[in-house]
C-alpha cells in the first residue's frame, strides 16, 4: 500500500514491533505499553512531525504514541480500527499458544472480516503470518495527556461504514466512546472486509495519502 505515498514524495517508515521479527521471536513479557513505545521511539528519531498509521489492534498502538507525544503527530489514520481508551484491551478473547496468539482459523472470524479475502488470499496470509505476543492484546491501555483529543484523526472504515459509526458515537456507544472525544475527525469509506492491505492494496494507499495531504 505504500507506492501511493512513496510516489508523491512522503518518506514512509513501516515498523517491525517487538515480538513480530519471526515466528521464533520471544514474545514473552511483550506487552501494549512495549509496542507504543517503540514507536515513541522512532517518533522520536526523525525529525518534525509524523502522520501515524494503525491497522487492527494497531489504532490502539497510534492512539497511545498521540498520548504520549501529542505535539508531534499531525494526524493519526485508524485502519478499520478506533483509538482505545483508558483501561481497555485490544482483545481478551482469542485463543492463545503461551504467550503467542497464532492467526486464528477463518471460521472463528465474522463474515464481515472476510469479505473480498479470497481463498488465494488467505493462503498467501497464513503463510506469511506470525503470531502476536498475547500482551499486546491483553494488556491494559492506560494514557495520561488530553492533548490527544486535539490530534486530527482520520478513520479508514472498512467493516462497517462511517454513517455506523456515527450513528454509534451518537448513541455513546463504549466502542466508539473515545472516538467520539477527539475533536477533529473525517472518515474514508473503503468498503471491504478487516484487512484491506490484502484485498484493496492500492486504494487503501490512495484513501491513507488523502489522509495525510489532509495535514496543514
């Protein structure tokens, strides 16, 4: 998905997180707070401000690295995902090996995950998959700067269409409760199922660099 982005000239910094270098990384004592800051960590290596990119559990990663260095994300794009708020997880409720949590089978996904994911695809997924250290998903997201609240974000929906979520939000729904407390937000429907970088590669580059030409 990044040849959009590269082509019109941004610099784009795709990261390995702790625990994802191989199917044999020790993912031991890997937990959320580890993943945010090392991105805080390459955040804080360049030079001006960032447009941050999470897929998935990863809204929840980008959300943290906004509370942790407000002042230096212009913008945070939330792929089919949301910012996860004061004491939530990611997910408790996938089936875990020790302290990895392999790709679950399809069948335990919902038939919106899956939809455009081809059979072809999700061989080409599994092979390449590894397994999440389970802290990332169990562990609690704690934050500590409202400053995150006036970080722009832009959602990608993919699942579920924008007018849901909205709808949501105006329900005070707790799924979309911190979604709701940012303060500037605009949304890019992308209309397939929860991993768009397999089904729709190059128009998720297309709808991300609107995103960040989106910043002043």
């Amino acid at each position: 998905m990044t040849p959009p982005l590269k082509a019109a000239g941004h610099r784009v910094h795709p990261l390995t997180l702790p625990g994802l270098e191989s199917v044999d990384a020790p993912r031991a004592g890997i937990g959320l707070r580890t993943h945010i800051d090392a991105v805080v960590a390459k955040v804080d290596s360049l030079d001006g401000k960032v447009v941050l990119v999470g897929h998935s559990g990863g809204g929840a990663i980008i959300h943290g690295v906004a509370d942790a260095r407000p002042d230096r994300v212009a913008r945070a794009v939330y792929v089919d995902s949301g910012p996860l708020g004061e004491g939530g997880v990611i997910n408790d409720e996938l089936p875990d090996d020790g302290d990895d949590l392999p790709l679950p089978p399809w069948e335990l996904f919902e038939d919106e995950d899956l939809v455009d994911l081809t059979d072809e695809l999700k061989e080409a997924f599994r092979a390449r998959a590894i397994p999440e250290p389970k802290g990332v998903a169990v562990e609690q997201q704690h934050l500590g700067d409202v400053r995150r609240y006036d970080v722009p974000a832009t959602i990608i929906a993919c699942q579920f269409p924008s007018s849901l979520l909205k709808e949501w939000m105006d329900a005070g729904h707790p799924f979309t409760a911190e979604l709701a407390r940012i303060r500037d937000v605009d949304y890019i429907d992308l209309p397939t199922g929860h991993w768009p970088q397999f089904t729709k590669p190059k128009q998720l580059g297309e709808a991300i660099l609107t995103a960040v030409e989106r910043v002043s």
